[in-house]
C-alpha cells in the first residue's frame, strides 16, 4: 500500500518527484494553490485513510504497527491542513 500511495502522491507532486530523482513528471508542474490540486490531494489522503480501516492492526507485526501508526498519522495531519486557508498566504 505505501508503494501505491507514493506512486500516486509523486504524480500529484513532480516536483517533489524530480527532487527524488523520478523525472517522469518534468514536464508537469503542480497548482498547490488551485482547487483542484486541493481536492485531488484530499481524495488521495481521504482513500489511503479509509484503506487503512481494512488491516487489523493488532494482527501486524510489531514494525508493521509503527509503519501504519505514522502512515495514519501523516494522512490525517495532511487533511487537516488542507482545511487550513493557507494558499491565500502571499
């Protein structure tokens, strides 16, 4: 799952993904600011948030739980912020 979600964050994000050395992205450039970008970025975290529901964690391994613990924590951190206005900071 964290492999799908990365391949699918950095078409979201090429510049994030040619920082990473991925260069199949160059020739796109993200709107962080627009609204679609916003609701893309939102429909992405939202579906890895709810897939997460599927795992019984206290069936994974003691690596596995810290793994899905901070992958749950980094999504909804990321959806909070986007509640957050602040693309209309200059």
């Amino acid at each position: 799952m964290f492999h799908s979600y990365y391949k699918e964050y950095l078409k979201l994000n090429p510049s994030i993904a040619t920082s990473e050395g991925d260069y199949r992205y160059n020739h796109q450039q993200e709107n962080n600011i627009g609204a679609s970008y916003r609701q893309q970025s939102k429909q992405l975290y939202s579906r890895y948030l709810d897939s997460l529901k599927s795992y019984n964690k206290k069936r994974l391994s003691e690596k596995d739980q810290l793994s899905y613990e901070i992958f749950q924590h980094d999504l909804s951190d990321a959806l909070r912020y986007l509640r957050c206005p602040v693309y209309y900071t200059p």
